[in-house]
C-alpha cells in the first residue's frame, strides 16, 4: 500500500474510520486499481511520446532530402526579370509537395528570338521531378547544337516537342508531359508556337484591353512513337503580354466548372493582372500553404514602345 | 463535488470520520485537483493521440512521393542476369532512402565489346537521383550515336567521363559524381578503363585465385571545365571476374579503417564470393534496414571456356 501511495495516490488522505476489514479492503483494491491505470496511462503516453519522436524524425530526414532535392531542381530554373530582346520575362513556380513536375525555360536563340516554353510532367512530386531534369538538359543541348550548327531544332517549335518527345521515350521513364512552346520574333512581330496537349492555353493580351487565350492543341509528349505537331502563329503588331500557366493555377480559383475557372483567368488578366506579382496578389498565392497540385506561370511583357514598331532591344 | 466524483474520483470510497470543515475542504480540495490533472493528462493524451495521426499522414504522403520516385528510378536500370557477348552480368542496388545516388548500367557497343560503368552521385536521395536521370539519358544517346555513326565517344573510357562531366555542368545542378567505366573487349580480351575518382576501386580475380583492386586514380566528374583522364588496360588472358562496389558498401563491412574493410572485401571476393547472391548473403544485406550510404554492385563473370579462347558467345 506503501508504494500505492507512493505511485500517485499519496496525496489522498485516507482516513478509514473503522477497523472493518471489507471496507478497508475495498479501499486498498481501488487504490491499486487506480494505481494500474495510472501506470498503464503513463505507459501509453510513453509510447505515443516515443512514436511522436520516431514519426518526427523519420519526417524530418525525408523533408531534409527532398528540401535538397528542391535546392537542386530550382538551379535549373532561368533567372527572374530577364530583359531579353526587349522582352521582359519573369516567372514563378509553387510545388504542392517540396520537388515540382512543372518547370519552364526561357531563353534567347538569336538576336530577336526568344523561345519560352512551360511543361508539366505527369503526376507531381519526385517521380515528375526527374524528367525536369532531362527538360533541362535536353533544352541546353539544343541551344548549344544551334551555337555550333550541327542543329537547328531549337528554332522550330514542332521539332523542339518532338526532340523531348524522343528523349522521353528513350530514357525510359515512363513518364509523358504537356508542354506549349512558343518562339516570338521581335523582328517580324510574331509568335509560332505547338501545343503538346497543354492546358491551360496561354494568354495573350495586347495593350488596349483585347486578351483571349491562344487557339491550338496537339498531343501529349512522351506517349506515342512518332507524333506530329502543328505550328501556329499570331501576329504581335502591339505591345503584348503573354501569360503561361500550368493546370495547377485553375485549382486555386474559387469558381466551380472549368469553363467558368477559365473565365475567371482571362478576366483576371484582362484586367490588369498579368505580372507574377500581381497575379500572386490577386489569387492570394502567397498565402496557400497546401497546393493539390503544383502551379507554374511565366509572364512575358512587350516593352516595345507603343508609337513604333522597332523592338527596343 | 458530485461532477468530481464522475469525473474520475467516483471510484474512490471517501469517508471523512468527523466534521472537521479543514479536513473536508482539503479532501475535496485534492479530488478536484486530480480531476483537472486527469483532464490535463486526457487532453494531453488527445493531442499526442492527433499530433501522432498528423505525423503519419504526412510522413505516408512523402514516402508515397518516394516511392513513386524510386520506381521510376529502377525503370532506368539495366536488366538483371544479362548475358552479352559471353559475359554474364548482373546487379543490386539498396538506396539508404528510397532514392538513389548509386547508379550503374552495362551494355554492347560492338559485338564484342561491353561497357559497365558504376557511378556514385555525392549525396544521397532526391538531389543526387536527379544526377542518374542525367547519366542514363546520356548514356543511350552516345550509343545512339555510335549507331547512326554521329560519334564514338562511348567506345573510349576517358570520352565517356569527359561527356558526363560536361553535360553535369551545363545543367548546373550542383552536383559531382563518382565514376568508374570499364571496357571489356572479349576478341583482343583485355579490360580498358577510366577512374573518375570511385572508390572503392573494382575487384579484378582470376580462375584460379588471384584477385585484385584495379590500380589507378582520376578527378571526380562534374567538378572542372577540362579534366583529363588517363585509360588503363589489363590484360584478361583467363576466366574472370570483375565485381564493381559504390562506397557504401564499406560501411556494411565491420572492420575499422578503410584498409582493414578493403582487405575483407578482397578477402571475400578471393573466397569466391563474386555474385550478387554470395555478397548479399556474406555480408547480410537482405537483413540490414537502415543503410548510412546507397548500396550499388555489379558482377561480371566471363563464360570463356577455359580451354580455348574463343568468346562463347
């Protein structure tokens, strides 16, 4: 009884008034049944505090890996608030889990051309993160084969989907990707461009208001063995903003429906909102902390001066 | 005192022996304070009990997310148990975590030539995974090449690292790579190699007993604009075996020191211990669950009939 008292029931003060055995008895056995359930409490809350710690510490080194993952993939990413060409180009991008399978490039291929292109790999997370690896490097390859002229891919948008279309296939993976890529000439005022069953469709708003998204589809790169792609072209004879964005963007916006989701984009940006900045103000990306999926968006803004016609490269 | 007595106390037989108003107030007093402690202990409880369940969900999500990616990632390994041109050669690879910064491949570039090459991503994890994207993708399209006659790169050791380390920097990921690459022609039966900085070095027996690390050294691959690498021959005039380790499979081997594990591992390799199985098997690999380093090796045993020398391809 001693150490029943001693393990947690010490501080009642037990005062049995008579020497009746039962009762005594009675008040001993509920002691030491209180004193089994305090043990087995204890136990209980020893363990979930164990689990507790095992569980943190088994998070914390899977989160220290893919947060070394994350550092790794967004050396890949091009700098933000280029000026190319008279282009000023900006981008942004928010993983849902630490590594993304959205990714983009944009890049000069010649003196008045700039390629931009925006991809999103099946799924999200690690698995997705790889081929961005292979996008990346495929992306350099090119632009080097055309600095030494052994190929001019990388000046045709088709040829550009096909050439990942075949790497994808090659290494492997298992993975597809959609991706639009668009290639303006500030000299001839236009954009080509092929859609690789990429969703969204970019915007594309002139100053003076008019904005629509771009008209065009193809097939998704990395499933078939020799698809082919169509190349469009829109004349840029304004200033223009061009918004690119990946599916991820139509799951943070409120409206239900995709038509309407995709209304609410257009408006948006028709309205003004086609910085990263003021597109992350106005859909409150910041403040998301749990993406269902990742969210890609590059921004292309004309700084063509409006009066003539020649790019202010 | 009633709703004490539910809460918790009411299995307490109280019987205060007079009306000492003290005695009484303390006794209340203390069951009151036992129940706000037990409800403390229950919130507590509770919280652990959520926090526990928070933990778990996120921790399945980011192992479901590695998961994925580790299969993805054992999609890009060769297959096992492959005979080329009368070698027989096949591999194991354990990631510490799901994914892996080991990685290897081995394949025909002529009728009578294979290449096998282990490669040790610094790091471990998502990060150094991204590396092996890179060197499968690499690796198929210098065979590619050699096929369409584009270049033969592939066919010398010293090219091969020289690829990797350029193509490792171009795509800026930060990161280096060990690098072993072997080729073995079995019509002039010699072994032509490049050291990109591996370690351990290749175990190199012989039918009969001898058995040995291959010498030489290099540079790590990723690191400088223009390394050279020097290529090392031997001779191969018996039936072989060549068994390829990443690093982390010192750390399984208990001895302390670094010259204490090699020679155990040479010990083992001389016992004749050269297949996946017999390693596995000798050093307990099935049973370990929590490797500090990616575990990665290749066996490659020569069929040659003894007697004549002749490929029994």
């Amino acid at each position: 009884m001693v150490s029943a008292l001693r393990a947690g029931a010490a501080d009642f003060v037990l005062k049995p008034c008579n020497d009746d055995k039962g009762a005594l008895d009675d008040v001993i056995g509920k002691l030491f049944d209180r004193v089994r359930v305090n043990r087995l409490n204890q136990l209980y809350r020893q363990e979930l505090e164990e689990a507790n710690r095992d569980l943190r510490d088994g998070i914390a080194e899977l989160r220290a890996d893919q947060r070394a993952g994350r550092k790794v993939q967004l050396r890949m990413l091009p700098e933000h608030e280029q000026v190319m060409s008279g282009l000023h180009v900006d981008h942004m991008i928010k993983p849902s889990l630490y590594l993304s399978g959205d990714f983009l490039d944009y890049f000069r291929i010649s003196d008045d051309k700039v390629l931009v292109y925006i991809a999103d790999v099946s799924g999200h997370g690690a698995s997705s993160a790889f081929v961005t690896v292979l996008l990346k490097n495929l992306t350099n390859r090119l632009q080097r084969n055309l600095r030494r002229g052994s190929s001019e891919d990388i000046l045709y948008p088709d040829r550009f989907l096909e050439r990942i279309n075949s790497e994808l296939l090659d290494t492997g993976l298992g993975k597809h990707v959609t991706v639009f890529v668009g290639i303006i000439s500030l000299s001839e005022r236009k954009l080509n461009y092929a859609v690789g069953a990429h969703f969204p469709m970019p915007i594309l708003s002139f100053e003076g208001g008019e904005a629509a998204f771009l008209e065009g589809s193809g097939l998704p790169v990395g499933l078939f063995e020799t698809p082919e792609w169509e190349v469009y072209e829109v004349p840029l004879n304004k200033p223009f903003h061009l918004t690119l964005f990946s599916d991820g963007i139509l799951e943070v916006i409120r409206e239900k429906g995709l038509d309407e989701k995709e209304r609410t984009l257009l408006e948006l940006v028709s309205g003004g909102r086609h910085t990263i900045a003021s597109l992350n103000e106005a859909l409150h990306l910041e403040q998301i902390t749990e993406l269902p999926d990742d969210i890609a968006i590059v921004s292309v803004t004309d700084t063509m001066n409006g009066s003539d016609n020649t790019p202010s490269n």
